[in-house]
C-alpha cells in the first residue's frame, strides 16, 4: 500500500521506480498517492521533475509511526502466539 510506495520512493528517489519495483502501474500508484495525500490534507511527496521525487516532512513522520505501529503490533502478535501455544501444551 501507501507505506510500500513511500518507502520505494524513499528508497529509489522516484514514483515510477517505486511502482515498477512494486510490478504497480505508475497510474494506479499515482492515483494511491494523489487519494491518500487528499485524505490526510498534506502532500506525501515533494516532485522534482525529471529529477524524480523525495519524501515531504510529513511523510517521513507518517512513515516512521507506521514503521514503529507495525514492529510493536508483529512483537504482541509473536508474544499471543507465544502464549496461546504455550497453554495448548
């Protein structure tokens, strides 16, 4: 999804080599980026002509909370897991 994209841009410096690394069309990832920006009230990226694209403030901030959310939520799942496996014994 979104945090994928932003992170191939991050990565790449570029949209098109995001969505290509992603086997997405450049116009389904542009229409995923152009919604989301217009959702949350702020551009997630700073285009830069030919040159490509970079990550605005704002997304680098969304995608480092998503980036924490998403290894605290894998930690408690791991730890349920672990739990429930452990009462089944």
């Amino acid at each position: 999804g979104i945090a994928r994209l932003c992170e191939g841009v991050e990565r790449t410096g570029s949209l098109n080599k995001a969505c290509k690394e992603m086997g997405m069309a450049y116009s389904k990832a542009w229409k995923i980026m152009h919604n989301t920006e217009e959702s949350l009230g702020f551009a997630l990226l700073e285009r830069q002509g030919a040159r490509g694209s970079v990550l605005t403030q704002e997304a680098k901030t969304l995608l480092q909370a998503f980036r924490e959310i998403e290894k605290a939520l894998k930690q408690t799942g791991e730890e349920t897991l672990s739990s429930v496996l452990s009462s089944a014994e």
